[in-house]
C-alpha cells in the first residue's frame, strides 16, 4: 500500500471510524488519542462559534450534528478561524434538516456567525473615515467592517425558551460592523436603512444623488424631497459609526 493510500484509509477513519476500518498496522488504543483529538477541536470551535444554536439540542444531539459535519464536509479553508465559516457554508449546501432541528436554525447560525466574521474582517487600505459635510458630494462605500443584513425569524431574541415556529411578520434587519475600538456592534435597522445600504453596497462609488435616485425607483410612495431628507439623516447616523466610508480615489 502506497504513502497515499495509508493516509487515506487512516482520514477516512478519523472522520467516520464506525465506517471505515483504522490501519492494520496502527493499535487502537493510539487510533484513539487522534480520533478524540481531532473531533474534539472542532467540536470545540463549533460549540464556541455557535454558543445559541447548542443551547437548543442535547448533548447528543449536539455531537451527532457536530459528527456528520466533520465527517461529510470537506473543508475548503485550513484556518481553525474559518471553521465556523466552513460550518455555516455546511448547513447553508449540504445538510438536509432533521425534525429535531429548529426551523431557524441556517438564520441564527448565521446570525451567530456573522460576529467573528466581522471581527476578523480586513480593513480595506482604500477606505477613508467619511466628514458628515460631504456625504452629498462623495463617492459612498459600505465599510469592508460592516454587513447589512435580514432574516426572517427574530434571531437576536431566539433562546433555549424563545424558540419561533414561524417567520416575523416583517423582516428583522441589522447591521453588524466593528468600531473604532475594534468592538463588534448590532445594530437594528429598518427596511428603508437596509434598501438604501443595500443600494450603496451593490453600487461602489455612487454618489448621494444617484442613491436617492434608486432609493425612489424602489420607494415612489415618497416624493424626491423626502427621500433626500430621510437618506441624509440614515447616512449620518451610519458616517458617525463608520459604516459608510469614502475611498482614496489615487
């Protein structure tokens, strides 16, 4: 049997030993020291990524869910920071939900995921700290720190004793960014905030004007004067917090 080959068959047991024999020549006992090591390290970090969503199962719930991920999915990061990453992008593909799994369960997972990511986010170098003076006559970029985002189920209440069986009946929107202390922020929003984030995320370098020109396309229950009115007072409000930045244009 070739190096290769050796080193498959004994992957192939760490991650599901009740499926694939360990290697003949490999005495249990030290099989197991590698077995519980490498389960129990991403155990670890999953359980610490996650801390809400293991609070809803058992114990062995909990393992097992743990268990099927490690043994199904093939991680595309080698980063231990980017397991929680790889866990989400798991349930978001590749999982199929079993009864016991909250019908939440991808929105908090995402939700609790979403702190580290923006903790660990990289600054974009380009990014300048935007003066409240010139937002009407700057290019306008969400902060490479911040992410606007929505869910369906109210997920910064969810716990072991608010468990929703069903969808808000409006969208709970947030934005999720890093401050100038390096702290992670939650921020609840609304849809007006979200689309007019949205509209600055998806088109980098717009101009205040041409934001508001989109927002009305989207909201033409408002008039022109309205929307300038209420985008500006948004803007400010996301400036002063660093969520919307301009960019070295050199």
């Amino acid at each position: 049997m070739s190096f290769i080959e050796v080193q498959n068959e004994f992957m192939a047991h760490i991650r599901e030993p009740k499926k694939n024999n360990k290697p003949s020549d490999i005495e249990d006992r030290r099989m197991a020291i590698y077995r519980d090591l490498f389960f129990n390290n991403i155990e670890g970090f999953v359980s610490s990524g996650f801390p809400v969503l293991k609070t809803l199962y058992t114990d062995t719930q909990w393992q097992a869910l743990v268990r099927q991920f490690f043994s199904e999915y093939d991680c595309h990061s080698p980063y231990f920071l980017d397991i929680a990453g790889e866990f989400i992008n798991y349930l978001s593909s590749d999982y199929k939900m079993k009864k016991h799994d909250p019908v939440f369960m991808l929105e908090l997972a995402h939700y609790e995921w979403v702190e580290l990511d923006v903790s660990i986010a990289h600054e974009d170098e380009q990014a300048l700290k935007l003066q409240k003076t010139a937002i009407t006559s700057s290019a306008l970029y969400l902060s490479g720190l911040a992410r606007n985002l929505s869910y369906q189920f109210p997920v910064q209440n969810i716990s072991n004793h608010f468990k929703p069986e069903a969808p808000s009946a409006q969208p709970n929107y947030f934005v999720v960014y890093r401050d100038e202390d390096d702290d992670v922020q939650f921020l609840a929003t609304n849809a007006m905030t979200a689309l007019l984030l949205s509209i600055i995320e998806a088109s980098d370098g717009a101009t205040f004007n041409d934001v508001c020109q989109q927002v009305l396309a989207h909201a033409p229950q408002f008039n022109a004067e309205q929307i300038a009115q209420g985008a500006l007072v948004t803007l400010n409000a996301m400036v002063e917090r660093g969520v919307i930045v301009t960019k070295n244009q050199d």
